[in-house]
C-alpha cells in the first residue's frame, strides 16, 4: 500500500508521547493502541537526549512494524531517516516541508500542524501529504489560550485536498459532532494513552469514526 492508499484509509492516528507516560510505559502504551485499532502512531518526545529518543523510537518501530502500522516521528527528521520510519510530522516551526523532503524519500510521510486555513493551503502547496488541524478543542497536553473549533476545521477541509486529521481535545464525548460534520479522521494523544484501557479506549473511538 502506498502512502496515499494509506493516508486515505486511515482513521485513528495515535501520538504516544514520552513527556506524558514515561519511557517505561511506552511500548505497553504503543501496543494496547495498535491491537484497539490504531491506524497511524506517532512518536513524540520533545525532552530526551538523542540517545534515548532513539532507544525509544526504535523499540517503538518494532511493535508497529509487527503489526504493519505505520510509525510518524514527530519533529526530527534526522531521527526519521536513520530509523526508516513511515514519515515525520513537523510543528510550524520545525524545518520548512521543502527541507525535510531533500532528506526522506518521495515514499515518506511528511505532516504538518495548521490552525488555520492560510497555514493549510500553504501546507498543501509546499507538499505536505496531510494535514493536522487544531486544536479542536482545549486540551491539557500543550498550553494554549484558545481552541479554533469544529467549524475551522470544516472550513479547512472544505479548502484543502490533502488527508486532514483533527486534533486537540478529542474523545468519546466530543468525537461525535466531528463525525456528524464529515471529519472522519482524528488525532488523538490523552483520550487514548492515558486512558485506565487504552486498548478498549482506542476501539471505542475508532468505532465511531467508522459509524
């Protein structure tokens, strides 16, 4: 399956982040995730030295691989690389799309954080091949004044064509007016990771993305 095929299939896009679980838990985390029906996972860890973000992703890769699910490095694009991981996602501020293209293949998966549409479009015509668009709604895992709301996101996606993932506060109770809206694909990172079952937890979310 190409990435095309794989961006438009997929629904539920896990971020396993160390900042909030704690190396220990990571593989645990990462495999309760694929086994509910996780679609893309992310690895994200903004604090550790490069050997044991390394150590991490690689242990990480492992389980997805096992499972044919494909792993998105979050920021580094050099750790991408030497990891043959699936893709990178970048922030705003991370290297421009065109940059972390030189460095990965066609083949590889390059995603973007917007939050609005001017930074979609942009994203779309530097080559990104998805989007993620938020947050959503107020979330506690990064400091933000103020959430862009279901009706940016529509907007969004009616003006873009490339794969758009939702993100920011989304769970059980919230996840419904998303779908209602056509927004069929989420990002998910507290609602599943630290939820007490993450494997029912993820299950449950993709259910109702696929309703």
């Amino acid at each position: 399956m190409n990435k095309e095929q794989m961006l438009l299939q997929a629904r539920l896009y896990v971020i396993v982040d160390a900042d909030l679980l704690g190396h220990k838990h990571l593989e645990k985390i990462t495999s309760q995730a694929v086994e509910g029906g996780a679609d893309l996972v992310q690895f994200r860890d903004k604090t550790s030295d490069d050997r044991e973000f390394l150590r991490a992703a690689e242990s990480i890769k492992k389980i997805t691989d096992s499972k044919d699910i494909p792993l998105i490095v979050n920021d580094r694009v050099d750790a991408a690389l030497f990891l043959d991981a699936a893709g990178v996602h970048l922030g705003q501020e991370d290297s421009p799309i065109s940059v972390a293209r030189q460095i990965l293949s066609k083949e590889k998966i390059i995603g973007i954080s917007v939050s609005d549409l001017k930074q979609a479009r942009k994203a779309q015509q530097d080559g990104a091949d998805y989007i993620g668009v938020g947050p959503v709604f107020l979330t506690g895992t990064k400091k933000i004044e103020k959430a862009i709301g279901m009706k940016s996101v529509f907007e969004i996606k009616c003006n873009t064509s490339i794969p758009l993932f939702a993100i920011g506060g989304i769970n059980l109770g919230n996840v419904d007016g998303l779908v209602k809206k056509g927004i069929g694909k989420i990002a998910v990172v507290s609602a599943i990771v630290k939820a007490e079952d993450v494997k029912s937890a993820a299950r449950k979310l993709k259910k109702r993305l696929q309703s």
